[in-house]
C-alpha cells in the first residue's frame, strides 16, 4: 500500500472524525479506510488511534504524528503548485565532497549532466580520502562508502557496495591461491596505510557470520586507492578493493576474487547530509541523480562513465 495514500487517510480520519466520513471523502467503503488505518499503524509499530463504537481518539503518538502528518501533505500540495506554476528554479552553489577514486569514477563524470539540466547551478566537488567536517567545511553533501560513525549527520543510501579480494592470475599461477584468510600471512598484500576506510583492515567471515579482520603487511603500501588497484592488475599483490572499482576487469579476466566464501555482507554508499529539514532542492535533486544512475542495469560493469557533453 502507498504510504502516501496511508498519510492522507489517517490525516482524514483524525480530522474529520471518524471512518464512514474519511472513507466517504475518498470516495471508498469505511472497511477499506480502516485498513489503510492499520497497514500504517503495523508499519510504524504504534497505535495511532483508539476506536470504540461510538468515537475515535487519537493517541499521544497520534496527535504527535498527526501534526508532522500535516506539515508534509502541505508542503507537497505546495511544492506540486510552485512546479505547475513553473517557479520552481534548481540554482545556486552546491559544494560536494567525495572519496578520490570513486568521485573520480562515479561522481564527476555525472556533473557536467546535471549542470546541462540546469544552467543556473554551480558545483564544486572536491575528492579526497580524508575525514572532513561538513559543518566546518560547509558541503552541502558528502559521498560516503561502507559504515558510517554515529553523528548528527544524516545519511542517504544510495546503493550496495561489495569489497572483494582480488589478484591478477599471473600472480596467483606463480604464487598460489589463498585459501582461507589465515593464508594471507604467506602473500603479498597490497596495503592501503592506517588511514581511510581500511584502517580496521581487511574484513572477513567466520563461522557464526562474526567478523574477523586482518591487517595486511607487505612491501607495498598506498594511500591512493587507485595504485593498488593497478598494482593488483599488474601482479604485484592481492588487494582489497570495491567492486564498483574492479568489476570490469573481473568481467574481463584481468583479475579474480580470492576467499570468497569468507566475503562480509554488503555495506553502502551513502550520501551524507548535515541537515534534513532544510535540504535545498539542488542538493536533492542532484542525490536523485545519482540514485537514477546507479540503479541502472548493468551500471556498476563498467569501469569508467564518460561524462555527457554539455
């Protein structure tokens, strides 16, 4: 059931009172109205209203849901007339931050897409694998991959990320396969350094889905995700990587994943937000984007998205 047609229908019954005159302004029977009714309440995993035969009354958590529940369908009914007015306008700066390798490949060469859509906007996009406040700093958006520590920032998933061990097969024909991660201790292994995203090291499964972590050593070592990445194709090391990154070269046989059976579950890409509340349009229009791309079949196959010409 639409979770909007489940807000409109409450917002109708705890304004007009009861079932039969919510059901009657929908132009439905009042069963079908304390349906929707109780899909919502079920979804939300509390009573939003106490009937008896004669009246309904809203709880606590009603009154409080009501309000917001209001608040939201004004602000729609006024956002869809601002659109059909045409006065809706996405301008203005919008300062955007995300890791070096995946903004490289995933983020700016959708930019200048968005810019052709709309003229009036203006972005910076700064890539690096540092740790920023976005308070301090003042982006707008940040784009995050794998687990986010806890903050006031609000995160938006905008798709599933998997990270895979991967070797090239001249390296694993001249120096065998790992085959459980205690085996690693043999290899050479491509290290990212203490900071970043690995800091914690490479991330395994065991038995009982615990997580083991292991902490590469090895003769190689980068800061750039993107070396090691080159470093695996060239068969100087296993290394861990996304498969946002590696598809491709998966697909085409330049590497192979390792230790599969022991893969950790999926994690996400996020757009990380300050605030909520006040999310300009240009900044959700521009995450909108992103989640179209990425969600296209076939996207994450290819190595490189060329950037459509303004």
């Amino acid at each position: 059931m639409d979770r909007f047609t489940q807000l409109e229908s409450f917002v109708a019954v705890a304004t007009l009172g009861t079932l039969s005159a919510a059901a009657k302004q929908h132009g439905i029977a009042p069963a079908m109205m304390g349906r929707r009714i109780d899909a919502l309440e079920e979804r939300l995993g509390v009573k939003l209203l106490i009937r008896s035969t004669r009246k309904l009354t809203l709880t606590p958590e009603g009154h409080a849901f009501v309000e917001e529940a209001q608040r939201i369908l004004k602000d729609l009914a006024e956002t869809e007339s601002q659109i059909t007015q045409g006065k809706v306008k996405i301008a203005g700066p919008l300062r955007l931050t995300a890791p070096a390798g995946f903004g490289r490949q995933h983020v700016a060469p959708h930019i200048p897409d968005f810019c052709r859509r709309h003229p009036d906007i203006r972005v910076t996009l700064d890539l690096t694998d540092r740790i920023i406040d976005m308070f301090e700093e003042q982006y707008d958006c940040a784009i995050r991959i794998g687990d986010l520590p806890d903050s006031q920032l609000i995160a938006l998933k905008l798709a599933e990320n998997r990270r895979v061990v991967v070797a090239s097969p001249a390296y694993l024909e001249r120096f065998g396969t790992p085959k459980v991660p205690a085996d690693l201790v043999k290899h050479e292994c491509l290290s990212f350094g203490p900071q970043g995203s690995q800091s914690k090291g490479w991330l395994f499964r065991e038995k009982g889905n615990n997580t083991q972590a292991f902490k590469p050593t090895g003769r190689l070592a980068c800061s750039d995700g993107s070396v090691l990445h080159e470093w695996a194709l060239h068969g100087f090391g296993l290394s861990w990587r996304s498969l946002w990154e590696v598809q491709a070269d998966l697909n085409a046989g330049r590497l192979v994943t390792v230790l599969d059976d022991y893969a950790t579950s999926p994690n996400g890409i996020y757009a990380v937000l300050p605030n909520r509340k006040h999310l300009p349009q240009r900044t959700r229009s521009f995450i909108d984007m992103l989640k179209q791309h990425y969600a296209t079949d076939g996207y994450w196959d290819a190595l490189t998205h060329p950037a459509t010409p303004v």
